[in-house]
C-alpha cells in the first residue's frame, strides 16, 4: 500500500471545508479519491477499492464512460447555460423530456428539471400543494412518507425523510409532515390474523383519517427503500394505489434510486403495474457525472398546469433544464438502453442475491438479506430466533464496513444493516469479490 498522501491531503481538506454529514470522527479516517476506473476507486496513496455502492447509488454506469465526458464537452462548446425559466428553453431538456415520456410510466409525460434528489423532493411537495389549491382545495397540504424512508435533506426533504437521526438539530420541523411504519417485511408487525402486506399498506388509510383526509394532499414514498433495501411485500403498492384513489391523495414515488435500470426495470413501479401521480429522479439518470434531477408529472397533474387562468407555479432553479446537465442524460440512457443494462441490473441482481443468500443464510448473526436488482441489504442482529439488535453502542454494522474497506470494498449503512448499490456495469467476477469480502467482513467481527 502506498505513503501517507491521503493523511496529508486530509489535513487541507478539514482547514476549509465542511462536508456532507459533517462529522469530525468519521472524517479523521476518510480517502481522498483521486481517480476512477470502471467500478474501482483510486485513493491518494495508490490504493484501489471496488465501489460496491456506485457512489452514492448514482455511477451506475461506473467511472470510465467517456460518451459522457463527451457529450458534456460539445455541450459546453455550443451552449454552455440557459435559462429553464418559463420563456426560455434549449433542444437538450426537450429532446431528454421526450425521452422521458417515452421511458416513464404511460400517464407521466411533462418533466421539471432540478439538480438533485432534495431539489426533486421539494418540488414534488410544493408540486402537490400547488394542484390541490388549484383544484379549489387549499386545505390539503401535509405529505405522509415512510419511517426508514430517505427524500434527502433540504428542509422540506428532511422532514419527508423518515430517519430520526436527520432531524434534531435541525428542529422544529415544518408542520405537515406525517410518517407511517415501513412495510419492511422483516419487521413490520401485523395486528393478529391480519396480512402484513394489507396492515403495512392500511397504515396510510389509518393516517389520512387521523389528519383528516381533507388536509392530505400526497404520499411520498421510495418503490424500493435504497438506504435499508426494503421491498414491499406482493398487493402492497395495489393497496397504496386504491387508497390514494379513495382519499384523493397524490402518490408520488421516489425513484431516485430505484430509476434508470437499478432494480431491473427502467422505473420500479413496473415490477408491480402501479402508476404514480408524481415521481421524482436523479442520480442515476446523468450516472452522477453531473448534478441533475427531476419531476415527473402525470397527465392528471399537468392539467392544471395548463389551465385557463392558472396561478403561475412559483418555483425555480437557475439550473432547471440546463443543457450540459441534460445532454449528458441523453448520451446515459443511450449507454443504458444500447448495453442493456436494464436486463443486465435484473440478471446481475438476482445472482447478487443469491450470492449473499449462500454465503450468509447459515451465519447465527445475519437475520435477513433482501433487495431487488442492484439494491441489496444485510442485516445484522444479536439473536436470530428472537431478531434483537446489537447494543448500538457497540457498532457492529461499522465494524463490518470498515473490515470490508480494509479487503479493498467500499460500502455503506446505517445501524447494523449493510448497503450494497454496485454499478449496472459490474460484471460477474467482481460481484462475487463483493459477497465474498462482505462474508469475510462480517465473519472477521462476528466470528465464523
Ligand atoms: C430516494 C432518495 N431520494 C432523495 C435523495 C436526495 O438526493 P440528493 O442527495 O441528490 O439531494 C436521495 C439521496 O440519496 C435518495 O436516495
């Protein structure tokens, strides 16, 4: 292993800046990365890693597609920026909204273009708002997501987002926000001779008629929890689908994980035939080469859009539609659609699964493995038979990171849960280094 650049480099780093998740600890032992190389990460001092989490989810087509770099480059040398705001456009957001209309789901087909996940969130909730004042019911306006759900973290997104740990210092939250129990099949309970699916699903009904269905305007909710990996069991989204109908709810869903192939469908929804009212991207759609994200609408919504007399949508970015951003989505979906990673995610995923499932089902301290496609979670617990959790203070869950970061694996998580996010592009030789590590690592803190 090489010299201790990346200590030094980490010293500049802390005199100016102040990084996502700031935290002095978790820092003192970060990387500076200095290259990538299809789904590897090259550190200061010569070191290189898999990238078992694309990033942050988003590199799903790994660090050396240079159809992107170019794509960004004849971009800049004809039209570096222009305005997205209404009166202005360029052909790059046309052409990538048609695209997308033609990729979405049937009844979603006008686009709003942002620069993240956060930024999406936002104008998913302000979009929501915004039809129901114009369908002359102003008192609907609260957003209800899921606990173990993420939206991001700008302030709305924050308090969308259903992890507690986001929130405390940064309260009082906005008013408004409501969360319902995960469906996560490992844990959520069903009140006795109830079917877990229905009982997670009516957990929405129970919370609309709590707040008064005449205040709810939308349910947010990820199709497949990235930061968890939980899958919602079979009928549960049917169930979501009708009670929003019911309610006059707008379900809007979360793809920024799930969309541009991940779970082995272009969007998630389509694994269970369920259309949304709104939906939000990013990452994956530029495969984070460039901040771009978005909203879907459906053809329900964007009708008040186009209203006689509507009240203008007051929201804005300076970087909506900007060509640079969008050109390189175009030149992404073409990568996606030509190399058939959409099938390649689902192939990939499946034996991503099975793998984790082989090497790990027989160890006393994994309690469950689950995802869908490239999204994949371990979970790990001190007791299988009764599924109670380690003591956090005894950091079971980082312990096994960083064991897989010292075999050269970069992954994620939160508590005693273990992320895996590969890249679309991962092939099979590396996949099976990544369970074999992630076996190792778990077996190196936890025993044999
Ligand atoms: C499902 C989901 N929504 C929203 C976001 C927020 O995106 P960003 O970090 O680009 O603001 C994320 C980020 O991880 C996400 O996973």
């Amino acid at each position: 292993m090489g010299d201790n650049i990346n200590a030094e480099l980490l010293a500049r780093d802390h005199r100016h800046l102040v990084h996502s998740l700031h935290s002095e600890k978790t820092h003192l032992d970060g990387k500076v990365w200095v290259k990538g190389e299809g789904c590897e990460l090259i550190d200061a001092d010569g070191n290189r890693y898999i990238d078992a989490m694309s990033g942050l989810w988003n590199v799903t087509l790994g660090y050396s597609q240079p159809t992107l770099a170019a794509a960004a480059a004849s971009q800049m040398n004809t039209l570096a920026y222009a305005s997205g705001y209404s009166g202005s456009s360029n052909p790059q957001a046309m052409a990538l909204g048609e695209r997308l209309a033609g990729l979405t789901y049937p009844n979603v087909n006008r686009f709003f273009f942002t620069s993240g996940g956060g930024e999406s969130t936002d104008s998913t909730i302000k979009t929501a708002r915004y039809y129901w004042k114009a369908m002359g019911k102003p008192g609907k306006y609260k957003t209800i997501s899921l606990m173990g759900g993420y939206h991001g973290t700008t302030l709305a997104a924050m308090c969308a987002t259903g992890f507690p740990a986001y929130w405390p210092s940064f309260e009082p939250r906005m008013p408004g926000f409501v969360h319902i129990p995960n469906h996560d099949v490992y844990r959520y309970t069903a009140p006795p001779g109830q079917d877990p699916a229905m009982a997670a699903a009516d957990e929405l009904e129970k919370a609309i008629l709590t707040e008064g269905a005449d205040t709810v305007a939308l349910f947010i909710i990820e199709p497949v929890c990235g930061g968890g990996g939980y899958v919602p069991p079979p009928g549960y989204f049917k169930r979501i689908r009708e009670i929003c109908d019911q309610y006059d709810v707008l379900l809007a869903v979360d793809e920024v994980i799930t969309g541009f192939g991940r779970t082995g469908r272009m969007f998630a929804m389509e694994h269970w035939g369920v259309l949304p009212d709104l939906m939000q991207f990013a990452k994956g759609i530029t495969s984070g080469y460039l901040p771009l994200g978005g909203i879907g609408l459906s053809d329900k919504v964007a009708e008040v859009f186009d209203r006689e007399g509507s009240d203008p949508w007051m929201h804005c970015y300076t970087y909506s539609g900007h060509p640079v951003t969008c050109a390189v989505a175009l030149a992404t979906i073409d990568v996606i659609e030509k190399e058939n990673l959409v099938q390649a995610a689902a192939a990939n995923g499946a034996q991503l699964l099975a793998g984790l499932h082989s090497a790990l089902d027989g160890h006393a301290n994994v309690g469950h493995i689950r995802g869908l496609g490239l999204i994949a979670a371990v979970e790990l617990v001190e007791d299988k038979s009764t599924k109670a959790s380690f003591a956090a203070s005894r950091k079971i869950g980082p312990a096994v990171i960083a064991e897989a970061r010292k075999r050269g694996l970069i992954t994620r998580g939160r508590g005693d849960t273990v992320y895996l996010g590969p890249a679309l592009v991962m092939k099979e030789p590396m996949l099976k280094q990544v369970v074999e590590i992630v076996a190792e690592s778990v077996q190196a803190v936890l025993g044999a």
